[in-house]
C-alpha cells in the first residue's frame, strides 16, 4: 500500500494501473475511519483491481460554528486500518493541494436536492460537497466511486452531480455499517460521553418503530410526530425529522417507497441516520 | 469521419482510440464553421492522433433576447469543411442529449473573472459555458481542447474551471483567425450587411493603432478614449472597450502586458475582438 500526499503523486502511482486499464475504485473519507468505511473498501476491492481511498477533512464543506479543527486527524491508525482490508493508495493530500492559492473560483452547485434536511440545516455544506467530490473524481478518474447511505442525501447529490456534469463513472452507495445496537457507525460517535452513547441507538430504533407503524397503515404525518416526540423524551435536541421519496421529492402520504430521516443533537453531537421503508400495495 | 448524435454513440466511436491510449483532441463549436475553427481543428491534428469536432448550439449561454433560435445551422456544410480538414468524428447532438428531461440541477459557476467585459454584458453567459465545456469536455475526455483567442474570455474562464476542477487535460488557446483586411472570423459576421462588413474591420484597425500608441507612451486612458471614440465615429453601438491584464486583473497603467478589449455593435450585430499589447520595459 501506497500513501501519496500530492496530485502528482497519486497520477505516478495510478499511472500503470491505468496504462494497464484496471478498474480504479475510489472511496473518498474524511479519515478517522471506523467499520463503516472499511466496508465501503471491501465493496470496491470486489468490484475492483485497484482501489483509492482519499483522506481529506474538507475545509470548504464546514460551517464557520462547525467542527473542522476538531474533526479527528488519524492517519497513522487509519493507514493500519486500511491495510488490512487490501486498500491499495491513499491519498491524503494537505489542504493547499486542493485549495491552492491564489483561490479556487469555480463553484459546483446542486440545486433541487439540497434545499432540505442538511441542505437547510447546514447552509453551504453541499456546495463544498459538490466542489471536493467532483475534484477528486477528476484527479482519481476512477470507474466507480463508493459512498455510504447513512449520508443518503450526499449519494443523492453526487449522483445528481455526476449524472448533469457527465462525469465518466458510475457512483456506488453501500448500505449503512451499524453497531450491534443498531447506532449507524459516524466518526462523530467518538465525541459522545459514555451516557449519551446510550441513548444514541434511539435513533435507529425509533426509525425502525416508525416503519412497523407506517406498514401498520399510521397516517406518515402522525408517525412522523411519535418519531419527534419518541427523541425529544430520550434527551435529543431534534434538528429534522422528515420524510421524502428516494429522489428527494416531497411527499405527504405513504403511498410510495419513502426514506425517514433524522437529523438531532446529543449535547454538542450532531447525529444522523436515515430508513428506507419499502411500500407494499394492498 | 464519423458523426455521432448520442454521447452513447460516441461513446463507442472513441472506444478503440480509448483502449489503443491514443491522444484525443477536441473542438467545441456551435457550428456554422469558418477558417477560424477549421485552424482550430488543424492545430488538434498536429497534436493529437483523433480529432473530435462538437457542433452544438448550447441553449444555456445565450440571453433571453439574444440570437440562440436564429443561431445558423449549417450541418451539412459543416460536415465538408470538418472532412476536408481531417476531423476523425463530428459529435452533434440534440439539445435533449445533453439537458435531460426532468432537469439538469447541477451549475458549474466561475467568479472573478466573469464579472466583467461579456460577463457583465450578457449575464448567465459563462454559467452557460461553464456547463457545457464540463459537460462536454466529461463527455469526450480529451487530452487537448482547443480554443480560438478571440472569445479571450472564455479562454481564461474555462483555463480556470480546468484548473479548479482538477480536470485532467489541457486546454489549448490558439490566435484568432483574420480576414486579409484584419476583421476576426466570427459565425455573426454573416448577420453584417454590406456596408457593416465594409465598417467591421475598422475594430482589429484601431487596436493596432491603440498598440502603437501604447507603445509610443500616452496614457491607458488615454488610448481607450481615442479607442471608443474612433469607433463611435465609425458607427458602433460600443458595448465596452476596456484594458485588463491577460488573467483578466483590473490595471489602470501600461506597465505590463496588457489586453485590449472590444465589444460593439453595429445595427443588431454584435463583434468583439481583442489585442495583446506587450510591455517592453525601456
């Protein structure tokens, strides 16, 4: 396994898979990689010869209140991770490689898909999405990049990006990587108390609750509110819980597949999770 | 040569040259070709081993009063002048190709360098460029793209969304094409009258004169006023003449390499041209 840490290197070391046509694999991280991301590693190495994994914490997708100096920089233990799992280049490059002075000028903007749930929260954050995604697929040029479904609206953006820019891959999305208490797998886990990691699970209960309710024929609005009022009693501070169709339509009635998502707060630790629930006719 | 109408098509065209590793050059066009492009298409060729030429009217860089459904199609003639030249395959697509029902969300969006000269004239027009160079650009994945001088602009635009978007290729800026009495080749020249085609070369004529003017040490300001006026007194609508440095940086002085900019109009016609100055320190 190779680490390279400039553009130039990574084009030299994929240089010869490339001349040799090999399927190039791409899964992009901000590092600090648990589980969730190794499993998005093993998918590419079945689908792949080579694989890249990118390690960035990216300045441009953060608000100015969010936590990008604090985000965890582990490369060291990261690398041992991702040797294991067959990981063939990281590429961690610094933040002057993908920002370099006097000023990147370009904005890839993604409209429709990023008016809700993080889109309103987080103001911005898919804009610098949008921008890393498509720079890195550009210097990678993989054949097929891996992202995982716990940020579903995030596949929904870079499909949506990949698809009107003609971007020559095609974008993989791997289910979400769970603890055995059902808690999606995020880097930001790491910042709960052992109290709050608890209650965390909630999350992913209640949104399994809430399916059973809505196969049971409760009216979605009404499901929506038990799912709201089920966190705020576990100790949550909700930020949205909602409901859309796969493509991000808006929706009222459960009378097609929907996707519940949850986005809400433990103390400082913003969490999110999301479930797809199948419609059946009857 | 081949011409393709779907991006699947060409697609399977450029397989064999992909898979052989050859150099693909590419030439974006509306169509409706002249000396200018076909010296585009010559410079491709020299440098390159396969030559693709898109001709594509792009809906999303004219202005609501602008001329995109009087724009001339001239495919056939096209088609000619691409073979005689030894373009490999014509790309001509519908405008359903490459804007999608239900909706093409996604704007490449480029600031600084757009807000002025036909960025500040015809709003929207670089987000439209923008979009469809990436777009195109994804879709053919050249080696090499060309560009003629003459949109200067437009050059600088797309160097750096190239640039920021780590897109893996080169762009290529080639001199503007000249009728003998100094008129720029432009497929709106077809719009002038007689007598207009009589009075059009009067702009390349008074950026020679500005040069030497510049060259014998009166004043930028100066230069423009005598500029604008000339051109006034010929029958132009001016649009702007202004001065900025070649990465389109505001300057007041000639104490660099500066270039000139034309934009005017006569009757409904608008041309623009410009003209690199060199600072020869003394």
């Amino acid at each position: 396994m190779k680490t390279e840490t400039t553009i130039h290197g990574l084009a030299a070391s994929l240089h010869p898979a490339r001349s040799a046509r090999k399927l190039i694999g791409f899964v992009p991280t901000m590092g600090n990689l648990h589980e969730g991301h190794l499993n998005l590693v093993r998918e590419a190495k079945n689908l792949c010869d080579i694989v890249v994994v990118s390690i960035f914490v990216n300045p441009t997708q953060f608000g100015p209140n969010e936590d990008f100096d604090n985000y965890p920089r582990t490369l060291e233990q990261d690398s041992h991770l991702l040797a294991d799992v067959g990981c063939d280049i990281i590429f961690a490059p610094t933040v002057e490689q993908l920002y370099p002075k006097p000023q990147v000028k370009t904005k890839v903007l993604v409209s429709g898909v990023t008016d809700m749930l993080c889109g309103h929260s987080r103001p911005g954050h898919f804009d610098g999405v949008a921008l890393i995604v498509t720079k890195l697929l550009n210097i990678v040029q993989p054949s097929y990049a891996f992202f995982g479904q716990k940020d579903f609206q995030q596949v929904v953006v870079v499909k949506q990006l990949v698809h009107d820019l003609n971007m020559p891959l095609e974008i993989i999305a791997v289910p979400t990587t769970r603890s055995a208490d059902g808690l999606a797998l995020s880097s930001r886990n790491g910042y709960l108390t052992a109290e709050q990691r608890q209650i965390a699970p909630t999350i992913y209960q209640s949104l399994l609750a809430a399916e059973t309710q809505l196969h049971d024929g409760i009216a979605l609005a009404d499901v929506l509110e038990t799912l709201k009022h089920t966190l705020c009693h576990a100790g949550f501070e909700i930020d949205y819980v909602s409901a859309y169709t796969p493509d991000l339509e808006h929706l009222t009635q459960f009378d097609q597949d929907v996707v519940l998502f949850v986005a809400a707060k433990l103390g400082e630790t913003r969490l999110i999770d999301n479930l797809k629930v199948k419609f059946i006719a009857t």
